[in-house]
C-alpha cells in the first residue's frame, strides 16, 4: 500500500496524536493515505472513533511492541 503521508506521534497522549492526524488529513487529497506513528495505547480507540466521526477510512492498525501503526484513508 502506498503511504502518502507519515506523522510520528511517539510520545504524545491523547487528544494530540488524533489532533495532528486531523490536521495532516486536511492538507490531503481524497483517497490519500496517511500513517501515524503513536505509543499511547489508548489511540488505537480513538483512531477508531475518529475514523467513525470523520467519515475517513481506517484502512489498518497494527501494534508492534510499544508502538501503534494506524493507516487512514482521506475521504
């Protein structure tokens, strides 16, 4: 899957990982996909929260060790 856009969110807590997820989503063009790179264990909720309330498509979440991988589709 081609990643279009990457944030590392590494070490900061909710409500700023989906915050600047939010805010990398508005600069791109729909259907792009972005990755976020996160260690709060709590956005993987919330990356699924967002996804529903936003209307963007979480295409993946993967957890490797201490770190959290989420993949969103721009709508």
């Amino acid at each position: 899957m081609q990643i279009d856009k990457e944030i590392d969110t590494r070490g900061l807590n909710c409500p700023l990982p989906i915050l600047k997820a939010k805010k990398a989503l508005a600069d791109m063009a729909s259907g792009q996909v972005l990755k976020v790179l996160a260690t709060d264990s709590g956005s993987v909720r919330d990356f699924q929260a967002f996804a529903k309330q936003t209307g963007n498509e979480l295409v993946e979440q993967q957890t490797l060790g201490s770190e959290y991988v989420h993949l969103l589709r721009r709508r």
